[in-house]
C-alpha cells in the first residue's frame, strides 16, 4: 500500500549569524545612511577650524574660493 504525505515542504533560508542576504542589506542601507550623514555633520561643524577648512574642504573643487579666508592686505592692522 502506498502512502501519500501532504505535508509542505519548507526550507530553510542560507543565512550568517542569523542574518540572510534581505536583512543584511537593509541594515547595510540604514548604517551607510546613518554614517554618511554623520561624515558631512562632522564636516560642517568643524568647518570652521583652520585646518579642517584647509586640508580638507579647499580641496573639494567649489569649495575652494567660497572658504577662502585671506585678509586683503589694506584691512590687515599690522
């Protein structure tokens, strides 16, 4: 006599540590975004600090005249 089973068949998804491929990009996706709004925070908050300005936001290309903060020689005291 032959048995028929009608139960579902199921599998189990590939995962790391619990995380699969779907949640591990979404948790990529938010830290980047969470990360990449940080980096330009930090950017313009310590904008003002000399060096920042200098090494970092003079060499993004429309950035450099807009920071520049030379004293034009007849407003200088000394």
């Amino acid at each position: 006599m032959l048995t028929r089973h009608f139960s579902s068949r199921y599998s189990v998804a590939p995962h790391v540590a619990g995380y699969t491929v779907g949640s591990a990009t979404t948790i990529g996706t938010i830290a980047a975004t969470f990360g990449v709004s940080a980096g330009v925070f930090a950017l313009f908050f310590f904008g003002e600090v000399p060096r920042v300005r200098k090494d970092i936001l003079q060499k993004l290309p429309f950035f450099d005249t807009y920071l520049d903060r030379t004293i034009a020689p007849e407003d200088n005291p000394f």
